[in-house]
C-alpha cells in the first residue's frame, strides 16, 4: 500500500501514509490495482469505423490485394467527418481499455490537409494523448505525396512543445515510395529532430520488392535513405533477416509488434525476440486494448514454438519507454516526478499478487473490463468508468450514420 500525491501533471511525491495538504483532494483507492497508463505503439485510427463493412465480391487472395480491395478504397472514402469520428470512437474505447496514448499513423488521400489536427481534436476532446503522421506514399501521385510532406511538417511545428500531442514523419513502406520520397521524409525528420514512423516487412512483397527494384534489402535500403535512426518507428519487421535484425539493433530504432493484424492478414510471426530492448505492442488498427494485445502476442509467440528468450515485460512497456523519449518526460512508472498517466483496475487476484508476479496476473486474470478510473496528465479522464463531458451514446449513434455514408462511397471506389 502506498500513497501517491499528483501535482502539475506529475507524481510529485510518493510513500506511505502521507498527510494531505489544505485543499488537497484525496481519492481512496483501496483494493485497488494501480498502474501506470498503457501506450498504443501503432494503430491507424480511421479504422475505427471499419467493423462490419461490405467486403469486396471477390476475397483478396493475398496482402497486397488487402490492401487495394479494403483498406485503400476506405483511406480515400474518408472525409473529415469520418476522420474525426473514426478517432473519437477509438479515443473513447482506448479510454476504456487503460490506454492513454496512441502513436497513430494516418492516411485520407481525399482529405490530407488538417487531418492530423481533426485526430487530435477528438482525442483531446477525450483527454488522451498522441503522437501523430501522416502516411506519405506515391501511390497517389506527386501532389497528394507533397501534400503528405506538408501535413507532417505542419504538425510537427506546430506542436513541437504541446504536452499531450507530438509528431512524427509519416512513410507508407519501401514498397510505396521512390527514393526520392524517402529523401523528403529524411530530410523533414533530420529538419525537426524527429523520427520516421514506416511499416517494414510486413509482407514478403515489401521484401521482393526491395531486392528486384533496388538490389539490396528494405533495411539497407532505408538506411542509405537514412531513414532508420534511434526516434524512428518501424512497424511489423515480420520478415527481416539476422543481417537486418542486428542493423536494427545497433540503430536503436523502435520495433513495434501488431500480433491481431498479422493474424489477420496471414503474413506471419514476428520474430520478436529480435525486437530486443527496443521492442513494444501495437495493434495496427484493432482496438487499443492493450491488455488483450500483450496476451494475444505472448500466446501466439508460445504457439509458434519460438524457443529464444524473450523479456515479455519489457516487450509491454516499450511504448511508455518510447514516448519518455519523444516527450523528453518520464512515463510507464508511479515514481517521483513520472507523468501522472495511471490507470485503476478492480481487477481481484485470487492468488497472491507481488511485483516478482505481476506479468503472470496480467497475462493470465487481468482484463481490460477490470479498468475503472483512467488519469491523463493528473487528470481523471474516466472516472468510475464515467469519460467526462463525453456524450458516448450519442457520439456512437452518429459515428453508425456516418460510417454507413463513408461505406457506400468506398463501394463507389475504384480499387
């Protein structure tokens, strides 16, 4: 048992039975589990309104077809209606989950400018932070690539010194972009001191692609580009070699896992056990229950037989360690002068619980259904499984009208 007093935004002091001072307020948490907020390592938020729609007549028969038949047509369906109530309905769910960041990578080929500050308006409006970028990418011609490069770089500016959002330069893949789009997306990063958030080798057509056009490997070729550097975010690295792996590992960059979605897609295991220090979860587009994820991703991991040591615990706080460097702050701890970003789950152990077990209660009791209160910033964004001043009936029952409208345009889309 022990005390917690927030102050500014941070845990200012931390102990057993501390005194209150005059007009503290004081919230008795007995019985309770408290843990510091959980962090979305990649997910594409305009997703979110995704469930249930039409699939195309004939099924994709392999990941690049996922991509042309689904998730193209629904990026260029999106407007800025969608993109915002896309990601407050996610906002609201990662709220639910114990999630209080999200490192989203976002593309709407039809609606690229202002974007990013339609995300972050929906999920200020929640209290959740993030860490945003638009997805640059050739395939929809020099312009719309331009226009990318600009969203980016506006963002990022613009909110170079924000305490809840920051951003990153956001890149498609290899297999999407010249070298000479690579070079805009390397230059606005070395510009802004700031880190490039790709997708890589998550299918083997990235792979081949690299090898046939270029001669070389994605890595080698992302890293002539100077792509790869120590703020990066690579996303998947399903199919690297050890070659790449090591390359990867010197660079420091951060590797995110997206077990859900490589299921899904059937492009494989990541070998995750290659992530190393810098390794952390995502859920490329999937709810952010972080939770699930982890156990999800540990689970898959026992099944794959992968016999190589793995610290499971420092997979799942990778994204607290990654935004304590994009932030320049503290978070993923309950010390002294950490960012106030906590969760309170009801979770009951019914056996004995101590930090030497903690993972064991996590992977296999705890349950996103457990949270109860979630605190951004010092301040309480849930409470009693009540989000303030968020109306989530009525934001739900126009998210359903819009993503009907959003639907019929993307069936109107030629692939």
């Amino acid at each position: 048992m022990i005390d917690l007093r927030i102050s500014n935004g941070f845990i200012s002091e931390k102990g057993k039975n501390l005194l209150p001072h005059p007009g503290e307020e004081v919230f008795d948490l007995k019985g309770k589990i408290v843990l510091p907020g959980m962090v979305n390592a990649h997910t594409h938020l305009y997703s979110s309104l995704s469930r249930g729609m039409p699939m195309p007549k004939t099924p994709p028969r392999n990941f690049l077809e996922v991509l042309k038949k689904i998730w193209w047509k629904l990026d260029r369906a999106l407007d800025e209606e969608t993109i915002y109530y896309s990601a407050l309905i996610g906002a609201i769910e990662a709220v639910q989950c114990g999630t209080t960041t999200m490192i989203d990578h976002h593309a709407s080929p039809n609606a690229i400018r202002g974007s990013l500050d339609i995300i972050k308006e929906a999920m200020a409006k929640v209290g959740l932070r993030g860490v945003l970028c638009y997805e640059v990418t050739d395939r929809g011609g020099k312009k719309q690539r331009d226009e990318g490069i600009a969203e980016n770089e506006s963002f990022i500016h613009t909110n170079s010194k924000n305490t809840h959002f920051r951003g990153l330069v956001g890149a498609h893949a290899s297999f999407t972009l010249n070298d000479e789009s690579l070079l805009l997306c390397a230059e606005l990063a070395k510009a802004y001191r700031t880190g490039v958030h790709i997708h890589v080798a998550e299918d083997l057509c990235d792979v081949s692609d690299a090898k046939k056009k270029y001669g070389c490997s994605i890595i080698e070729r992302l890293s002539k580009k100077n792509i790869i550097s120590k703020k990066s975010i690579l996303a998947h690295c399903i199919h690297l070699s050890q070659k790449d792996y090591t390359k990867l590992n010197k660079s420091q960059a951060w590797l995110a896992n997206n077990p859900r979605s490589n299921m899904n897609n059937k492009v494989g295991v990541a070998p995750i056990h290659q992530f190393k220090n810098r390794g952390m979860i995502g859920t490329d587009g999937f709810p952010s229950d972080m939770i699930e994820e982890a156990k999800i991703a540990f689970f898959k991991r026992q099944d794959s037989q992968q016999k190589q040591k793995i610290d499971f615990a420092q997979l799942i706080s990778g994204g607290q360690r990654c935004i304590s460097e994009i932030f320049d702050s503290p978070f993923g701890t309950l010390d002294k002068n950490s960012n106030a970003d906590l969760i309170v789950s009801d979770y009951i152990a019914p056996t004995p619980m101590s930090k030497e077990n903690l993972l064991g209660h996590y992977l296999f009791g705890m349950r996103s259904a457990n949270i109860e209160s979630v605190m951004v910033g010092g301040k309480w964004v849930m409470k009693n499984r009540v989000i303030s001043g968020v109306d989530v009936e009525n934001i739900y029952s126009t998210a359903a009208q819009k993503s009907k409208k959003m639907w019929i345009k993307m069936m109107e889309t030629v692939p």
